[in-house]
C-alpha cells in the first residue's frame, strides 16, 4: 500500500508463486522492478531462481528488491548474486525504503538521482 501512496503502480501477484511465474508476470507487466517477500525462509533458493529466469528473459537490468526475515549474511550472499536491495524487520521507514526503491531503478535505468 505505501508504494502506492508514494506514487508507483504495483502489480500484486499473490503469493506462493513459483519463480517461473514471477518471471512470466514481469515480462508480461514490463516491469521497472521486482519485488519479492518471503517470509517462508526459502529466499536462498527462491530469489536465485527468479534472478536467472529473469537474466534468461532478457531482464537482466530489473532490479530485484527483497524483503523479509533474511539473516545478514544471506542479504549479503544475496546482494552478490544481483539482488539491488534486502530489507528486512529492522528497516522499518517506509519513507526511506521507498526512496531506496526508487534509486534503484533510476540506477538500473542509467537515470541521474534524484535532486531534492
């Protein structure tokens, strides 16, 4: 709901989808971003799936941005496997992870930051 309110047109898929159809419904949507909450503890073999289904489908400039309960080590893990962003419990600003979001994706689009 809070990146509705800040702006962004969100396309919810539900949950408990495979990374096949996560992939399918980017590509569909033509996306600027996707981003993934698992809070089931599969992160390590989830978002891994969806990076490469998306570098498979030529989406390899979509920054992915993932949340939920992900041990430090495993963001870290994560972010060098492409993800562009991990937010978990302790970033609570929805303000500022909003804005975070946004800064992704004018980086994934070569797009100056923002000014102000």
């Amino acid at each position: 709901m809070r990146a509705r309110d800040a702006g962004f047109e969100v396309v919810y898929q539900g949950i408990r989808l495979t990374p096949e159809q996560i992939v399918s419904a980017a590509v569909a949507e033509d996306v600027h971003c996707v981003g993934l909450s698992i809070l089931s503890g599969s992160h390590m073999s989830l978002v891994p799936d969806v990076l490469d289904g998306l570098r498979e489908a030529g989406l390899d400039d979509v920054p992915v941005i993932v949340g939920g309960i992900i041990p430090y080590a495993d963001a870290q893990r994560l972010t060098e496997q492409g993800v562009a962003a991990v937010f978990t419990p302790k970033d609570f600003g929805l303000t500022e992870i909003m804005g975070g979001i946004v800064a992704e994706i004018r980086k994934a689009n070569h797009l100056e930051p923002h000014a102000g």
